[in-house]
C-alpha cells in the first residue's frame, strides 16, 4: 500500500493498493453430478473448487455447458441456453440445467475466464422416469473430535463428540443424524436434531463442536458396531451431502466404531 495524496489541513491520506495477481495453480476443480435426473425438471450440477493458498479467491461463472448423448443415437454438441448460475463462493458453485429425453448424457462443463484460465470437467448422468435424485450438497466437512470409547455395554449412553468445519455459507436449515449400525448396516438407535448451531447461522472458517448422546438398546446383541452421521432436511426430502477431506460429496460420514460385550 502506497501513499498518493496527503491533504494538509486534514489527517485525510489516499493510498494506492496494488492489484495482486491470482495463483491459478492453487485452485482444483471438481464436478459433481447428482443421478438419477428427470426429464423436464432442473437439474443442479455441482462445482467443488479447492482453494489450496493463502488467500481468498473469485471465480468466474462457465461461460457454457455442453451436453452429447451418449450411444449410438448421439446429439449434436449443442450450447445449454436454460443453464442459470445460482451460487458462486469457494468452495461451491451451482447451476441449473433443464434436460428434456430420457438416456445417459456426457455433460462437457467448459470454465473460462481472463483470471483463471480454461477448466474442463465432464461426467455422466442418466435422464429416467420417475423420482430424481433429491439431494444437496453442502460446502461443510464433519469430522469425530474426540476418539471413542472402544467397549460398551447394552443399554449404554454412547457419547459422540464431533466438530462441524463451516467451507462456506449455507443457506438453509439442515437436521443431522448420528446413526449406530450393526455389521449388516442395520441402524439399531439414532439420535436426530439440528446442529448446536444452526446450519444458516455457520460461517465460513467456523469450527463448530457440537455433543450427541445415544442409548443403546438393552437387549442389545454383542458384537461391532460403526457410528455415522447423515445431514437433510426433512421437510424437503432433501439428503445433504458432505465432503470429505479430498473434497468428495458423501451421503454418510464415519466417525468410530466400537465393540459390545
């Protein structure tokens, strides 16, 4: 920061900033694309961009998305005009598409910008009949904070200790369940609640620790148990996904497993 004018019958001073350039070497980029879709609804497709410097970064919006059917009755290449941009934040951006005949798409998402450059992502999604896949995924991490106790006994209270990592804003509420399973994936006690904190109230950088306690059945048979959480909400239908530490969206967290004797 440079001084550029000083004013004498004042404190008043003007500085100049200078611009700093962008490391685009520091950003990766991931596409993420729900399955199954619907024909004639939106469709949300997901880009995950890892920051991995020092500073803050803005991204551009993709300048188009190519969509060519895949199999022998190919679409042409064709420029996706319905593509509307709906979030842009590090480290999650959204769009919406609309596609219209059923078959497995090759979805082209070409990013272009004068600051980062050219990204090229692509991936597969299959247009069917019926419910599309009702899902979010939110720019969030979970991770256990405390390790748990190795043994319990029937009718224990499982103490679960973890910490909610805010990537970004969420602009919704979101409930979260802290599921115990049986080696057969059968859940066999759960406690769901919304976080401490509420999910619309996290801000970006926020480590939130946050306490569940679950009972377990008295009858209960010995043998491994795992301990996983899930987010949604549940007036929408909606499941959420988090990202792990690689930046990949998952419907399940694991946080521990322990033993019933």
């Amino acid at each position: 920061m440079d001084l550029a004018q000083r004013f004498p019958a004042s404190d008043e001073r003007v500085y100049t900033i200078p611009l700093r350039g962008q490391g685009t070497a520091q950003l990766d980029a991931f596409v993420y694309l729900p399955n199954p879709a619907a024909p004639n609804q939106s469709y949300t497709v997901y880009v995950i961009v890892q920051n991995r410097g020092a500073h803050s970064f803005a991204v551009s919006r993709p300048t188009y998305c190519r969509l060519t059917r895949v199999g022998a009755m190919a679409l042409p290449s064709k420029r996706l005009q319905r593509c509307r941009w709906s979030q842009l934040a590090y480290p999650l951006c959204r769009f919406d598409c609309l596609l219209h005949e059923h078959g497995t798409y090759h979805l082209d998402l070409h990013v272009t910008s004068g600051a980062i450059g050219d990204w090229s992502l692509s991936g597969d999604v299959a247009v069917l009949e019926g419910e599309p896949a009702h899902l979010v995924v939110l720019p969030a991490r979970v991770v256990a904070s405390t390790p748990m106790k190795p043994t319990y006994a029937p009718g224990e209270v499982v103490e679960v200790k973890l910490s909610w990592l805010a990537l970004n804003k969420i602009d919704a509420y979101y409930s979260a369940s802290v599921r115990i399973l049986d080696t057969r994936g059968e859940k066999i006690a759960q406690q769901d609640r919304e976080p401490v904190v509420q999910t619309l109230l996290w801000k970006p950088g926020d480590t939130i620790p946050d306490r569940f306690e679950i009972v377990l059945p008295p009858n209960l048979t010995p043998g491994e148990y795992t301990v996983q959480v899930r987010m949604y909400q549940a007036n929408q239908g909606i499941d959420a996904l988090m990202l792990d530490e690689k930046n990949t969206p998952h419907e399940t967290t694991l946080l521990g497993t322990f033993s019933v004797k």
